[in-house]
C-alpha cells in the first residue's frame, strides 16, 4: 500500500485544496482524508473493475467504499457539495494507481 499511498500524495496531495502551498495537508486531528483512510478498500476497486469508463469505477467506489463511510450513501453531503476529497479526486486516483501498477509490472 505504501507505493499506492507515496503515489497518491505526490499527484493528489499535492493539488488538494486541504493541502497548503507545499502540498502538506491542513486537515486537523478531528477531520479525517477518505483517500487515506480507505486506500486499501480504494486499490482493491480499482484493481476489481475492467472497464475504460470511469463510471463504472465511480460506480464501484461508491458501493465498496462510500456504504462505509460516516455519510449517506444514497444522498452524501460531502459529494453533494463537492466536499469529499475521494470524490473530488477520484479520476486522478484511478489513474495514479493504474500508473503504478504499470510502473509495478
């Protein structure tokens, strides 16, 4: 997890609006990163779908990933307001860990 993890902090931290100009995260000890916190649930739906259409990715991050999370599933606030960093995020995750795997293999 650790390659998946250093990966997703130099194309996603680096770039998230809760990180600050050196792409270090802002988030305090009381919030929580869902990349972070899920990584492993993550990987496992990226390496589970066979598809070229993020939908179908999206579609299997939000029935693996998003029934765990401490939202609703079928209305998330955070998605809803473009406030979950998985969601916000989730295409150049995809890629940054189908990159990976390239460089892996």
């Amino acid at each position: 997890m650790e390659k998946y993890l250093q990966a997703i902090r130099e194309k996603v931290c680096s770039i998230c609006v809760d990180a600050d100009e050196n792409g270090n995260c802002k988030m305090t000890e009381d919030e929580c990163c869902a990349v972070e916190l899920y990584l492993d649930k993550i990987v496992d739906v990226v390496h589970s779908v066979k598809s070229e259409r993020m939908s179908d990715f999206v579609e299997a991050l939000h029935q693996k990933v998003c029934v765990e999370c401490r939202g609703d599933f079928e209305k998330c606030n955070l998605r809803a307001d473009v406030n979950c960093s998985l969601d916000r995020y989730f295409p150049l995750i995809v890629e940054t860990i189908q990159s990976v795997d390239r460089i892996s293999s």
